[in-house]
C-alpha cells in the first residue's frame, strides 16, 4: 500500500502530525494577530498610550482613512512593484546557480556554496550598512573605482530602489539556490541522459525536462520570496533613511512603521499591518491551490 493511500485512509493522521507544531505556532501567532486586529478598530495614539485619555472605538475608520490616502496606494504600487522584482531576479540568480551548482567541480562547488551561505547568514542589517558604506556618496569604494566622485545613489528613486533590490536578492538567493540544486540532484540521471541523446540543449533540458520535475520546489520558493520582499524593512530603512527623500521610497512595511512610532498613530499603522496580512494570506491560498494543481498531497 502506499503513503498517498495510507493518508486517504486515515484522513486525520496528517493532523495529528501537525499537532506539535501547532500547539507552538498558534499561541505565538494568533494572539498578536488578534491584539493587531482589535488596535486597528480603534483610535489610539499618544495619548492613550500615556493613559491621558480612553481608546475610542472608530469601527473600520482607520481603514477608511487609509484607503482615502493617496500616500497609501502608491506606496502599495511601489511595494508590489519592488517585490516583483526582487521575486524575479531571486529566481533567475538562483536557479541559475544551482544549475551552475551541477556542472562544475568540487572545490569550486563548495567554495560558491560556502560563499552564498555565508550572504544569507549575514544579518540583514549587517549587510545594509555595509552596502550603505560601499555606495556612500563621498567615502565610497564604488563611486573611487568608477570615478563617480560625489554620486549620491539614493538621490534618485528608481536608482535606490535598484540598490537595495540588489542588497535583498543578494541576501535571498542562496535559499532558492540550494533549494533547487537539491531539487536537481534527486532528478533521475536516466531522464536527463534520455534528453541529452535526443540533441536537448542544457537550457532546452532545464526548461522542458528538469523544470517541470522540479515544479513544487518552484512554487514554494517563489511563494516564501514573495512573503519576504514584500515585508521588507530593514534594508529599506536603513539605507534610504527611512524611506528616501520626501518618502519617495517608502514600502508598506516602513510606511506602518512611520504611521504607528514616528507619528503615534497606532491604530493607522495596525491597519496597514492588517492589510499586510490579508495580502499575503491571499498569496498562502494561492499557493496551497497551486500545490493541489499539481498533485501535490497536502
């Protein structure tokens, strides 16, 4: 019998498996979801805080507020845009590394291995200040060896956007990396030795044969990118200041921090958190769907 006909049979072993991990996960997760949920249904600021005055109950107010704010949607917009980027060039590097990962030897697999493990263990403050440093307008490495004396890089918005990509998907990468170069490994050597008598290219092998094998892998590496770009806050905020000139580059993450702390509205910025979280709840089911799609058992 196999494992997939086991779980049909007994359809509640799964659940009891997870039950550790819940009894863990829920008390951590769902009571500041529900204080974040109950904040955002009122009006609390300084004042309350202090105990000068009562929360006042406002309903979806905040929300209303928010959404009447032009600041909010185009932060949204840059907030989408800026983790569709990341998401997209996180994939190509590592997916291509990891092809890279199978092809050559063993020292200069373990010497890029250690190397990319070592960018995605160092923390993501570490590596914005460090980025901060090497793109500094006046003591720079970068602007000394490209003569660029006195180029400021978070001056212009899409510029700094770019730089700070760079700065996530070089911590991010190394995850999808080893992700699929696992993934690669445990796909039969008879498939891609069937592919390569039949005069397949390497990339034509990647794109027909490997990556539809490697499918789910896919699907959950690109899912868990997305979550993490689109909660970006450290390097954002470090390296632009807390959100560049003007705000030009603010994302949803350092624009509900500047609404909660920096202007003691912490009913507003509760309800961007929780439009945080419906989006990417929505992106969770999505990827459950797309798992099922693929006949993954869940």
């Amino acid at each position: 019998m196999t494992v997939s006909a086991t779980i049909r049979r007994q359809p509640l072993t799964p659940l009891w498996l997870l039950l550790p991990a819940l009894a863990v996960l829920v008390p951590m997760f769902a009571y500041p979801l529900y204080q974040l949920g109950l904040l955002s249904l009122f009006e609390y600021g300084q004042p309350q805080v202090s105990g000068g005055e009562p929360a006042r109950f406002v309903g979806v107010g905040n929300f209303r507020a928010l959404f009447d704010d032009p600041t909010f949607w185009t932060v949204l917009g840059q907030t989408v845009v800026f983790a569709t980027g990341c998401v997209v060039v996180t994939l190509a590097v590592g997916a291509a590394l990891a092809v890279l990962l199978t092809r050559i030897g063993r020292v200069a697999r373990a010497a890029l291995s250690f190397a990319a493990l070592t960018a995605w263990a160092a923390p993501a403050m570490t590596g914005s200040v460090v980025w901060s440093f090497l793109f500094d307008s006046n003591l720079g490495l970068v602007n000394e060896v490209l003569g660029l004396d006195g180029y400021n890089w978070f001056y212009d918005r899409s510029v700094a956007f770019a730089l700070v990509g760079a700065v996530v998907v070089w911590h991010s990468f190394p995850f999808v990396m080893i992700t699929l170069y696992a993934g690669i490994q445990a796909v039969p050597a008879s498939v891609l030795e069937a592919a390569a008598l039949d005069g397949a290219s390497a990339f034509t092998t990647f794109r027909r044969v490997t990556a539809p094998i490697l499918r789910p892998l896919i699907i959950i590496v690109v899912i868990q990118s997305i979550i993490w770009d689109f909660k970006v806050f450290t390097q954002i905020y470090v390296m632009t200041g807390g959100g560049g000139i003007a705000g030009q580059n603010l994302v949803l993450n350092v624009y509900a921090y500047q609404k909660a702390f920096a202007s003691s509205q912490y009913g507003l910025g509760s309800a961007i958190g929780i439009v945080m979280t419906v989006i990417l709840l929505v992106v969770t089911l999505f990827y459950l769907r797309a798992l099922r799609r693929t006949g993954e058992v869940l």
